[in-house]
C-alpha cells in the first residue's frame, strides 16, 4: 500500500506490520505535532485495507503483531475495527495482537462493551499521548484532555484488559518547569501504572503552532540541559513493580532506557553522565534540524 504522510509508529513496533486503517489525525491541534497538519484525516475503505492484508498474505507474509496507523486509528469506529479485526485474523492466523494509537477522547467516545469486545476481538496494547502531567500545559497544548480525563479513560481500558502505553515529552513545560513537571508526570503515572513509558523530547519545528508561539514570546523554550534534568526527576520518582522506560534526545544524541525498577541506578547513572557531560547544553535547543544558541 502507498502510504501518505509520514509513518509514524512507536518504536516498540518496528517489527510489527504497519497496517494504515486511516490518514492523518482526526483531532491534529496539538500545537507540538507536526505529523499530521498537512493531510486531511480520512478513513481508508474497507476494500482497501483487504486489499493490502490479501498482497502481504500473497507474498507470504503472516505477522504476528499489527500496528494499525495512522495518528488515532482508535478513533475509528468500533464497528469498523472489529471488521478489520476479523480480517487481519482471517489473513494472518499467527496474529498475536494489534496494537494502535489512541488519543483520550477516541476512548471516552467508546462504551465498557465496545471496549470490551474490541479487546476480545485481538486488541492489545494502546499507545496513549499522555505528554505531561500538569493540566496547564496540556491546555495550552491544545491537548485533546485533561489530567481528569486522562485518569478516567485510562482505568476504562484497564477495565477492559487492554494495555496502557504512554508516550510523554520531557521539555514540552517549557524553561524552568522541567523539574516540576517531572514529579507530576512520575504522579501521574505512579497511579496509572503503564506497561512502557516512551519519551520523545520535545522537538520545535518551525512548521507547528507551538513555533508562532515561541516567536510571540508565549512559550519559552527548556534547553537540551533542562530536559536530561527533567527525564533524570522522572526517572527518580516512578514507582513501579516493573514498567519499560526508553527515552530519546535525538540532538543530543542520547537514549537512555531500561526496566524500572530493576535498571533504574544504571538509568540514572548514565544520565547523570550525560548531565555532566552536556553542560553546553545548557545553550541548546533542540529546534528544527540543528540546535540554535540560546543567548
Ligand atoms: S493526537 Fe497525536 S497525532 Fe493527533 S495532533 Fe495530537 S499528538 Fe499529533
């Protein structure tokens, strides 16, 4: 299948087969995102997607997870999935499980059945952008929720037996909000417990709504420094029994990632390496392509 727009999937899921149910993002306000802002979100017919299951069966393909795209494919109607459902598992009897995107609203617009039978129906794992844990910066965000709202949907597909993923941004708090930001995101999810946390540090593109705002000077922007500080905070507070962590600074070239609790000394001691080792980073942020110098 051609596809359009940018692939876009966690990293977890490089080895599942990529399955676009839709285009775009339904929602696409969230003033960071620059996945989707120039598609129009469009469901992809039925024939289409069988299409595409009938040419991987033909080449011999029978994969055992399926990431459905694009930016919310929970968004989709229930009815519509379970259709898709039922065709990934006619096509591919080895399919385990079908993981996608979800954004909050998508699962409030679901009821406790829908939930249920979409969960029975093969799916597994939800990847939720949770972003922060402080309800100002999801509102000025333009997040699609709140930190209530969060709470409740979040226990609604746990309810269900579907796993909760989330996906955050160390820096999206802006400059001098890193530490705080991070012992409310580690409370967040201390209450919510996810299977895996991804942190993809906030990254500025000039094409997003969140650039006009750093250029009307209503959003200051936290350095490379600030963000490492704000990840080790995190890293520090998340209580858990076990929960995958795997963080990336992408300018910086750094990833750190790991078991909590079991890694989470080696976790803090290769950021505090990257803490002393960046300390020009206190300059750097992490815009576009290149870092620009603060001044
Ligand atoms: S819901 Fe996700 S894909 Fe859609 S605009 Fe927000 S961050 Fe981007």
């Amino acid at each position: 299948m051609e596809y359009e727009g940018q692939i876009c999937r966690p990293p977890m899921e490089r080895a599942s087969f990529m399955l676009a149910i839709s285009v775009g993002c339904a929602y696409n306000r969230c003033k960071f995102c620059n996945l989707f802002k120039h598609l129009k979100y469009r469901v992809l017919p039925m024939e289409q997607i069988e299409g595409e299951l009938k040419r991987v069966k033909a080449a011999n393909g029978n994969p055992k997870q399926v990431f459905l795209g694009d930016g919310n494919a929970f968004g989709r109607k229930t009815e519509d999935l379970l259709k898709i459902l039922d065709m990934i598992h006619n096509y591919f009897p080895a399919c385990e499980g079908v993981n996608m995107d979800a954004a909050i609203t998508d699962i409030s617009r679901k009821t406790d059945t829908e939930l249920q039978q979409l969960k029975e129906a093969g799916v597994s794992r939800l990847y939720v952008g949770i972003e922060s844990g402080l309800d100002d910066v999801l509102i000025f965000m333009d997040k699609d929720h709140n930190l209530e709202e969060a709470y409740c949907q979040i226990r609604r597909i746990q309810s269900a037996g579907l796993i909760f993923n989330a996906h955050i941004m160390t820096g999206i708090a802006g400059a001098g909000r890193g530490i705080e930001n991070g012992i409310k995101t580690a409370e967040f999810f201390n209450c919510t417990k996810p299977e895996r946390i991804t942190n993809f540090s906030l990254f500025l593109d000039p094409c997003t709504p969140l650039y006009q705002e750093i250029e009307k000077g209503r959003f200051i922007p936290a350095s490379e420094l600030e963000n490492l500080k704000e990840e080790r905070k995190l890293l520090e507070l998340l209580e858990t029994d076990s929960l995958i962590y795997d963080g990336f600074h992408d300018y910086i070239t750094f990833r750190v990632r790991g078991t909590l609790p079991k890694d989470r000394e080696k976790m803090l001691a290769k950021l505090d390496h990257a803490i002393a080792q960046n300390k020009e980073a206190e300059k750097l942020i992490a815009y576009g392509n290149c870092f620009s110098q603060t001044a």
